[in-house]
C-alpha cells in the first residue's frame, strides 16, 4: 500500500470500509484467475462483516446494573486481598 492509499485509509470516516474498498480496487488491477479472483473478494467480504459485528458490538452500550455489579464485586474483591 502506497503513501497515497494510507492517507485515504487514515481520512475516511469508517476505517475498515475504505480498507475493503481498496482491497477489492487492488483485487480489480491484479491478473488473477477469475476463480482466486472470487476467493479472495469472498474474504474481503467476509471481513466486512466482521467488522460491522465488532462495530455494532463496540456501540452496544453497557446495562447499568452490569457496571454496578462488576464495580461493587471489583471493590469488594480488591479489599480481601492481601
């Protein structure tokens, strides 16, 4: 990947999107099979979808009751300790 392919990655508004852009863009230019051509733009999108998984992971916001819970085990833990 070039310098110019790097600032695109580091100025787009969704990192792992641009990535499979230029990922299948590159795929585009390269003289391949049309059967290893398939293969690799299926993990691209493969990819792609992971990343949506994590990024609607990421965004899920934490039940109140979780973070209390995990806080006053933590405290209660951390003051038996040695």
């Amino acid at each position: 990947i070039g310098k110019e392919s790097t600032k695109e990655v580091l100025a787009a508004p969704h990192r792992p999107v641009e990535v499979c852009r230029l990922l299948t863009r590159c795929l585009a230019n390269e003289a391949l099979t049309p059967q290893i051509k398939a293969r690799v733009d299926e993990n691209v999108a493969f990819y792609s979808d992971f990343g949506g998984m994590c990024d609607r992971i990421q965004k899920t916001p934490m039940p109140l009751t979780y973070t209390r819970h995990t806080a006053r085990f933590l405290t209660t833990w951390l003051m038996f300790v040695p």
